[in-house]
C-alpha cells in the first residue's frame, strides 16, 4: 500500500472539514407579502335563469260579443211588472266561481230601456274586455215605466233581484248607477239616497229635477263623508242643461263633494253620449 505524505493528508483533512458531513434539510420560503396574495372568494353555485313564463292564451270564448238579454222582473210588492235588459259579457257562464260587477244605466226621458243598447254600449263593452283593458261586467238596463215609483223599485226591488238570478259582486263596491239626461237625475237622487248601493254614479248632460236641487245638500250631510260614492259628471258646451249643470257643480262644491267633471265638446243628444261611452265605461270599470 503506498503511503501518503504528510502534507498530501492535511490538505485532504482541511478540505473534509469545509463541507457538513449531511445536507441541512430544505427550509421554507417566507410567504409573500399579504399585499401579494389574490384574494380568493367562493364561487356561489351556479343557477339557470328562470325562464319567463308565457300569459296564458286569451280563451277563444273573448273573440265572440256578448249578448244583451231582454227580461221583466215580477215581484208582489210591485204594482206591475219592470222590463230591464241585461248585457252578459263575452264568455258568460264558462266558469260558474266567476262573478260580475253590475253597472246600473238608467235612460232618458221619452226613451226606454233600449237607449243605451241603441247607443251602442254592449258594441263598446265587448271591445274594452276583448282587449283586456277592463274585466267583465254586467250592465243592467231598466225602463221608467209609468205607474212604479223608480227610486224604490230600482234600488229595492231590482238590485236584490239581479243578485239573486246571476253571480254579482253583491255589495257597494261592485256596484255602480248612471243616467242619460233625466236618468241622471234618478242617478243622484238614488244615489244620494241608498249610498249603500252603489259605489259609483254617473251623471252624463244630467237633468236633475227641481224639486232634488233644494234638498242635494241635506241627503249630502246625511251620509258619511267616507261612505260618499265616486261622481263623474259631464255635459257638452253647446247643451241646452249646461247652465243648470254649473249650479249643480256649485251645490257640490258648497258641500264639498268630490267628483270628476268633464265639459266636452256637443249637444244634448244621442251623438254626443255615443261618442264619449268608451270614457265612460273606462271610468265606471276603475273601481273593479
């Protein structure tokens, strides 16, 4: 074996020595600075949009009119028989739980219970619901026949009796009366006088009689001021009732009575109220 100088064994010695005898084990480097790490957030599970739900397709039955039904109420307590025409809206009787706001329009004088069916009211009816801008209703149609007292016949006798033969909403507020010039005037008289009836009048060239004007505002501080019906008047520029009209207006006013007034543009005729029933049944129908 061949032996090493000295000096060749302590230059191997002082080499050895430099260098650990093991790899010191890995150390871990510092985290970044808190600045440096993205902020992480859970992402919610993901849902589908809910799909928008398709209105149901109008029932073919609002594509047919309606139908205007000619009848006569009979009662003991009635000296003789009330014809009356009703109109049935467009799918009348498909669905017995369906029940109907009443709308009560009262003729003129010297016309019957045709006026507002010659008018064209059940034409204008048919039209508004067809299109969806008003829900359906009935209108019911009586004649002022000679030898009944109308006020009590109409909110005593035919109101009860058209709650009882078709599915009406039975109180106040599915309820409304108006009139065509005189008929006007039984409109407020009865109005005023069964506030309990009828959540809405209308009063459309109203020819309120004499006698009614004195007594407008003592059945008006007879009723609760809460339980006053909606009023809608109108009348036309050129109709001969306008200056009585204006003295009903202050009557109101003095009482303080709201109500809607409308002066249109016309005369005291058939023309004049034909061309305004869209507003008409647009205003009556607001409170359904």
């Amino acid at each position: 074996m061949r032996r090493l100088a000295l000096p060749t064994v302590l230059l191997l010695l002082t080499a050895c020595a430099s260098h650990p005898a093991s790899l010191p084990a890995a150390q871990t480097p510092p985290p970044p600075s808190p600045a440096l790490v993205p902020a992480f957030t859970p992402s919610p599970g993901r849902t589908s949009a809910p799909s928008a739900t398709p209105s149901p397709a109008p029932p073919p039955c609002l594509r047919q009119p309606g139908r205007i039904v000619t009848a006569e109420l009979q009662d003991p307590g009635l000296p003789r028989s009330l014809p009356y025409r009703i109109y049935l809206p467009p799918c009348y009787g498909q669905d017995p739980s369906t029940r109907y706001p009443t709308l009560y329009l009262l003729h003129g004088l010297a016309s019957t219970d045709s006026q507002w069916d010659d008018l064209g009211v059940d034409e204008t009816a048919d039209a508004l619901i067809a299109s969806g801008e008003v829900a359906p209703f009935l209108i019911v149609m009586p004649w002022e026949r000679r030898g009944l007292e109308y006020e009590t016949t109409i909110a005593e006798f035919l109101v009860p009796a058209i709650d009882r033969i078709y599915p009406t909403l039975p109180h106040r507020q599915g309820r409304a009366l108006g009139g065509i010039s005189r008929g006007a005037g039984w409109t407020l008289r009865i109005g005023l006088h069964y506030p309990e009836a009828f959540g809405s009048l209308g009063l459309h060239s109203p020819a309120v009689l004499t006698p009614d004007v004195y007594y407008i505002p003592e059945w008006v501080q007879a009723i609760p001021p809460d339980e006053l019906p909606r009023l809608w008047i109108d009348t036309g520029d050129h109709d001969v009732l306008r200056s009585s009209t204006e003295e009903l207006l202050s009557l109101l006013d003095a009482e303080h009575v709201a109500y809607t007034w409308n002066l249109f543009t016309g005369y005291h005729e058939a023309a004049y109220w034909s061309a305004h029933l869209e507003e008409y049944l647009r205003w009556y129908t607001e409170a359904w």
